[in-house]
C-alpha cells in the first residue's frame, strides 16, 4: 500500500486498517534506523513497540504537510536519541561512559556478523556526538538527501553538511587502518 | 537470519513475529484506556453501594412515618370527650321537660289539636 493509499484509508476512518499497513509497510525500515542507533535487538525491540504506540496516538493528528515516511522516521529518531540520553545518564551514573558502553555492546551483540572493519566502523559511528551520528546514519545508510534530513532533524542543510564532513573527518581517522569506502 | 549491509542480523522470522505484535497495539490500546478509568469506576461504585446501603439501613431502623390513612384509623381511639368531664358527670344536669315544652314539640312534628286533646285527655 502506498503512503497516499494509507492515507486514504485513515481518512476514510478505517484507522486499525490504515496502522496495520503502516506496520506492515515501514515496521522492518524504522527497526533498521532505531538498531543502528542504539547497537542492541533486545532494546530496538522495545524501542519499536514504543515508537508505534506512538504512532497509533499521533496518527489522528497527522495532517500530511510532511511525507508519511519522514513523520515515522522523525518518531523513530527521537524515541532512539531520547533512549541514548538515558543511557548516558546511566553510564554516569555507573561511573562509565556511554562510548564504553556502545562498544561494549557492539562486541558482545550475537547478531552481529561483520569483520573488524565493520566492527571499528560500528564503533566509531557509535562514539559521534548525537547530532553527527544522526546525519551520518541518514546519508551512509539511509542515503536520504541533505534536504530530507533537515526536514526530519528541523536543522539547516548547511548545518546538516558541517556536520556530516567533521564525522566522516572522524571516522576516516578511526579506520585508517581499513580500506573502507563511504 | 536475516542480514542487511550493517552486518547485523535479527532473529529468524523476527520480523513477521514484530509486525503480528505491533498490529496488536489499537487492540492493547482500547485495553489500556479501561485500564485507565477503572480505578475511577470501582471509586465511583462503592459510593454508590454505601448509599445505597446507608439507606436501606437507615429504612430498617428509623421509625416509620405515619400515612394519613394510619392517623384516620387511630382517631377512633382518641377519646372526644374529656374524661374528668364523664367522672364529673351527674344525674342532676339532666333537666326534666315542661309540658308546654312537650306540646310544642308536638306540634312542629305534625300533631293536630285533636290529637293533642286525645293525648292529654287519655
């Protein structure tokens, strides 16, 4: 079913009907975005039953100024950065940081299936800033436009491309031991 | 498993698992909101089973209000007349009639004067 579809199907006050094509539809897409943020299944797991709670209460007020997608992704995104905040607090809190904590997650992920390389890239990306992370996830592997990120992330594209090239700065720093391209 | 260009994989059948799940969220949701005002409804019934009780008892021990038919039926048995009056009662209030008094007595009823001659003459 097609975003213009679901809508129609909303509208027509089929709601159940029009969130259970959503699920089925964008369910696989925002588990992807919400994992690659918070390196965990168990926790992208609860995230996404939470994200589409939220969906289904925000639905009604759901107006169509911006794409179905870059609304669901805005959701996505804020449940994931908003789950990292309360991981920073709590690796405060155990005396630790949350670098450490990401790396240690990435290390002992059962589901993770790449090289080294793959396995330094994860980690690097894990240790940018939240803003950085975000712009780098949406274009490396998202590959969304500059313009669609600033209209998901409510930031400039200038500020969007700033960021973008001081984390690929960083990253290219962390695997210049690799032979990686992005 | 299934794999995408994270090197990272899921579950098998996670996904089909996750989107029976997440379907279920309207249906959880309508729960939820029961969930949400119960509290309120059990407050709002035990006022009303109070009230309701505290009523009924009140109707079992208060004394019942008189009908107006009741108060009828009891008038019978409340003396008119005063009984010190009856106590006090003598032969001697009773006054003997006159015959003047007897005669004219007869005459509002009906009697001619040959009648009364035939009465007095007997």
């Amino acid at each position: 079913m097609t975003e213009k579809e679901i809508l129609d199907v909303f509208n027509s006050g089929q709601h159940e009907r029009a969130f259970n094509a959503i699920v089925e539809s964008y369910s696989e897409r925002l588990y992807w975005v919400v994992r690659r943020f918070v390196n965990s299944h168990e926790d992208t797991d609860d995230l996404l039953q939470d994200i589409f709670v939220k969906i289904w209460t925000a639905l009604p007020s759901f107006r169509g100024e911006a794409q179905l997608y870059t609304w669901l992704y805005r959701i996505a995104l804020n449940e994931a950065l908003n789950f990292l905040s309360r991981q920073r607090v709590r690796a405060v809190l155990q005396f630790k940081s949350l670098d450490e904590e990401m790396e240690r997650r990435i290390d002992e992920d059962p589901y993770f299936n790449g090289d080294e390389a793959e396995r330094t890239l994860s980690k690097a990306i894990a240790r940018l800033p939240a803003k950085q992370k975000t712009v780098f996830l949406m274009r490396y592997y998202d590959d969304l436009p500059y313009e669609e990120i600033a209209r998901i992330t409510g930031t400039s594209v200038g500020s969007l491309k700033a960021s973008y090239h001081i984390a690929s700065e960083k990253i290219r720093e962390d695997l210049k031991n690799f032979t990686l391209d992005f | 498993m299934t794999e995408n260009e994270l090197h990272i994989s899921v579950p098998k059948g996670y996904f089909d698992n996750l989107k029976d799940r997440l379907s279920q969220i309207p249906v959880q949701q309508r729960v939820s909101l029961w969930e949400k005002v119960r509290p309120y409804v059990a407050l709002a019934a035990c006022f009303a089973i109070s009230v309701t009780a505290g009523t009924f008892l009140l109707n079992r021990t208060a004394p019942q209000a008189e009908s107006y038919y009741d108060y009828l039926a009891a008038a019978d048995m409340i003396p008119v007349t005063d009984p010190f009056d009856i106590l006090n009662a003598t032969d001697s209030s009773e006054e003997e009639l006159s015959s003047s008094e007897i005669v004219d007595y007869l005459i509002e009823t009906g009697f001619t004067e040959d009648q009364l001659v035939d009465v007095y003459s007997e």
